[in-house]
C-alpha cells in the first residue's frame, strides 16, 4: 500500500505576497489544487491558513463522504429489492408457462383418446 498523503499543503511566493494552496494527489505522477488563497504578507500567515484549511476542507469530505456512503447503501438496497421482485416476477412466468404447457399435453393427450 502507499503511504503518501492525499491532500497536502503547497506554500508558494509570488512576488511580495505568499500564496496557499491545498493540492490533492490525483494519480502518483499528477497533483491538483483543490483550494488556493492568495496575498498574505508572510510565510507564516499562510502556512497557518492552509492547515486551518486542511482540517476544515477534510473533515468536510469526510462528512459528505459518510452522506453519500448511507445514500449509496440505501439506494444498492433499493436495486436489490427490485431485483428480486424481477426474479419473483420472473419466476412465476416460468412457471405459469410450464402449468400451461403441461395443461395443453394433458388435454392433447385426452384429446387422443377420445
């Protein structure tokens, strides 16, 4: 398993102003920013901002993540209750079709005797 972080901090100097970034690895050779905040007078102000909003912008994913996670498992027990519904919808065709074939032998065979 890989053991690099997800989401880090990136502080960059533009100028006489600093720059925050939060990136996000997206694959192992590509990164992107997820949130960027410009124009602080320092290093130190900006490193601050970022891990503020770090924990701020992760704890957010973890929370939406959790949502979507209780959704996605209602919405799999959904399909697999209209699943089963069609294999019992299914199912019982199959069989009425046999009964039937089985009443059309009978009646084929009655029929012959007559």
């Amino acid at each position: 398993m890989a053991t690099g972080k997800k989401y880090d901090i990136q502080i960059k100097q533009s100028n006489d102003t600093w720059i925050a970034q939060i990136t996000r690895q997206v694959t192992s050779r590509k990164t992107t920013v997820s949130k960027q905040q410009d124009g602080f007078d320092s290093e130190q102000a900006a490193r601050t901002w970022a891990e503020q909003a770090l924990t701020d912008f992760v704890a957010t994913l973890k929370t939406r993540n959790k949502r979507h996670g209780v959704q996605r498992k209602e919405d799999d027990e959904i399909k697999r209750q209209r699943a089963n519904r069609r294999a019992d919808k299914t199912a019982a065709a199959k069989n009425q079709a046999k009964e039937l074939a089985e009443n059309r032998k009978l009646n084929a065979k009655l029929g012959d005797d007559d």
